[in-house]
C-alpha cells in the first residue's frame, strides 16, 4: 500500500472507528484484541484465555522493524477493543500509527510501558533510545505479562480473576524458563560465551545470562551493514577462536554466510550453529510457535553448537 493510500486509511479509522472504542464491549462476545508481533500475541493469548478473540499481525519470519501496514492491519485495528504493541520503536513504522490511534481514544498499550527505564539498554549506537527486545530476558518479560494482564482487566472487569489466574500460572512458568536458561548457559565453556548473530536482537539475553553478544547490525535491522562491518566481525570471530555463528528467521541468511565467508578468507572456519528465533516465533503449531518454546528452541541451539 502507498504511503498516501496508507494514511487515508489511518484517517478514516481515526475519524470513524475511535467513538465505537469509547464504547464498552458487550457482555456476550468476546474481547476483540490485536497484537503485533509473536511474543507478545501469545502473551495475551495466555493471559486472556476464552475470554478474547485475539490477531496477530506479523506471522513466521516478520521483521517489525521494516513491517508496512497493510489496509487489512489498519481494519483489524479497527475492530479491536484493545491493541497491544512492543513499544520502544520495536515497531519502526507503525509507530506513528498507533500514536494517532490512542489518541483517538482506542485503548493502544506499550507492554514495556510499566518497565523501569533503569532496567532497559541503551546502546550506543542508539543514543536516546532503548533497546526494545526485552523478551530475550525472561525476568523483563514477566514485568511486560503484568501490564498485559492489568490492561486486560481494565478494559474486562469481569473477567479481572480469571487474568490474574492465568498470568499467575504463566509467571511460574517464565520463573521455570528464566533458570533453565541459566543453567544451560552455565554448560557452555566460558571462553565461548559469545553469541553472533545477524543483528542485535540479543544483548538482554547477553546481560542476563552471561554471554557476550555480536552483531552485524544494530539493534534494528533498519541500520545498514556494510563491508567494513562483515570484515570487522569476521577479525573477531577469527581472534576469539569461535565455533559457530547464528543465523535468525526474520533476517536474511546472506548477512551470517557473508561473515562466514570473510573469516575463511581469513584461514578460520566458524559453522553456522543453526537458526534462531529473535524478532518473530516460528510457525503456529510447533513449540517454537509459542514464547516458551522459542527461547527453549534459542538455549538449547546456542548450547549444542558452542559446547
């Protein structure tokens, strides 16, 4: 969709869709709730149960970084009772979209709004902004399950018990999660506690549990990376002796294969460990399809691959 066309759109919502937000849904139909990417559409999945009908926008493999939205993103947006979102410019070009739509009065939730900005990174690439993938630290994201769940039972009261249920089952769950994290990243010989990837998706998990964390690009893929960066990384990969390097589902292969490349050239092999979930879940169906089983799937690849 043109950005013209694209706008025309998002003012139509704003002019006609955020008085029926006003409006409480009515007690025999479910929450109609929007998500953006993965993580956080299974959140509220969880957190919400029967009592919400609940879209995803970005699928398997989408980068929201770079995500567009569609004329059918903006309908679903106005549909919605609630629309959650990353926040922190996770998602770069709808930002402005859902800044116009909370305006509008439509309840549009940041599920990192509750965090304590003390808490979060701020490289130095991005002087200014935050680092928003707080997922990759699990202790973070069971902050971000709370806000989901008051959001929830803000807008439901009558369903405020059964959220509090849910999001206590899932918080025991994510604590279970947070130390197997811990104890399998304690496996991995200290000297190959680096993890290279395509971008800069993982420096919580690196802050978290231990492991020094390299990427090609900057925390969002939108930052360009050019042949002085490929042939910098592969000089550190060759120094530091490393045995693998990662590739992620929602960045092109190409990036890790041309770091593979420039560190043979070098007279250094490094394998390409396998393939990490970082900015979406995997397919609808498998365990990497949902939050738990995508950082599972991450722990136990990184593992194999650096042990």
């Amino acid at each position: 969709m043109n950005r013209p066309l694209a706008w025309l759109v998002v003012s139509s919502l704003l002019l006609t869709g955020c008085n029926a937000a006003q409006t409480s849904p009515s007690s025999n139909r479910k929450l109609n709730v929007v998500a953006t990417v993965g993580m956080i559409t299974d959140v509220v999945r969880v957190v919400g149960g029967d009592r919400l009908d609940v879209v995803g926008l970005m699928g398997p493999g989408v980068d929201p970084h770079l995500y567009k939205p569609t004329a059918g993103d903006v309908q679903r947006l106005e549909r919605a009772d609630t629309i959650f979102y990353g926040g922190l410019e996770l998602e770069g070009r709808m930002t402005d979209v859902f800044v116009k739509v909370a305006r509008g009065g439509k309840p549009t939730v940041a599920v990192t709004e509750d965090i304590d900005r003390a808490k979060l990174r701020e490289p130095p690439e991005f002087q200014g902004k935050y680092d928003p993938h707080i997922w990759f630290d699990v202790t973070l994201w069971r902050e971000a399950v709370g806000t989901i769940e008051k959001q929830l039972a803000a807008r439901d009261p009558a369903g405020r018990d059964a959220y509090r249920r849910n999001a206590e089952a899932y918080r025991v769950q994510l604590d279970e999660l947070h130390a197997y994290v811990r104890a399998q990243i304690a496996t991995i010989p200290s000297a190959q506690r680096v993890l290279v990837t395509a971008h800069d998706a993982f420096g919580y998990f690196g802050r978290q549990y231990g492991m020094e964390v390299r990427g090609l690009q900057g925390t969002s893929t939108a930052t360009e990376a050019g042949a002085r960066d490929v042939q910098d990384l592969a000089q550190f990969i060759c120094a530091r002796k490393l045995k693998a390097i990662f590739v992620e589902s929602s960045v092109p292969r190409s990036y890790v294969e041309a770091v593979q490349a420039a560190a043979r050239s070098r007279g250094c092999q490094v394998a390409i460990g396998g393939e990490l979930f970082s900015d979406a879940l995997g397919r609808d169906g498998t365990p990497e399809g949902t939050y738990i089983g995508m950082v599972r799937h991450n722990v136990d690849t990184i593992t194999r691959a650096l042990k």
